[in-house]
C-alpha cells in the first residue's frame, strides 16, 4: 500500500520561504519519478517540478530560480524548498508518483502567501 504524505504548509508573507516535505511509505522514491503539482482555488491542478528516478530535476517555467525539489532516499522523502514566494504561489500542493502501472497522490499541504 503506497501512502504520500505532505506536510510543511502554511501562511507565509510574500517574499518568504517554506519547505515542503512529502514521506512516502510503500514505495521507494529512488527508484520513481517524483512530482509536486499544486491547485489554486477556481484553477486546474498544474504541474510545479519532478526529480526522476536518476537525480535529474524540471520545473515550471513559473517557479524556475525560486523553488528546488530534493530528495533523501535514507528517510524516502521529497522536499520542495520554496523562495521568494508570491501571492500567485497561493494553492493546495500535492505530491505524486506516477509510472505505467501507478499514479498515486498524497492529500495536499495549503500554502497561503500573503
């Protein structure tokens, strides 16, 4: 059974950092794409970054220079380190993994920038 879980949300003031982390338990994160997306009120579910099975990392082109995805395989978590947030940073962020075979999600962590 493969659970995400997200936590290190919160309400932050524009031009403030937060991490978010993303512990997964039933799979093994090394071995799998590993995505953060985001949802804002009235807004689709948009893609923010993934660090892949080898290391490599993407991002969107809005977060590109001010958010960095990491991994520490020995506690088989993901984190999204967040700079100089933006009001438009505002939404509900999950993390997922997903391959041929799978395509599971955590619950979400809400980040507010104000």
């Amino acid at each position: 059974h493969v659970q995400l879980v997200e936590s290190g949300g919160g309400s932050v003031q524009a031009g403030g950092s937060l991490r978010l982390s993303c512990v997964a338990s039933g799979h093994i994160i090394c071995k799998y794409d590993m995505s953060w997306y985001r949802q804002a009120p009235g807004k689709e579910r948009e893609f923010v970054s993934r660090i892949d099975s080898g290391g490599s990392t993407s991002y969107a082109d809005f977060v590109k220079g001010r958010f960095t995805i990491s991994r520490d395989n020995a506690k088989n978590t993901v984190y999204l380190q967040m700079n100089s947030l933006k009001s438009e940073d505002t939404a509900l962020y999950y993390c997922a993994t997903q391959g041929s075979t799978f395509d599971y999600w955590g619950q979400g962590t809400q980040v507010t920038v104000s």
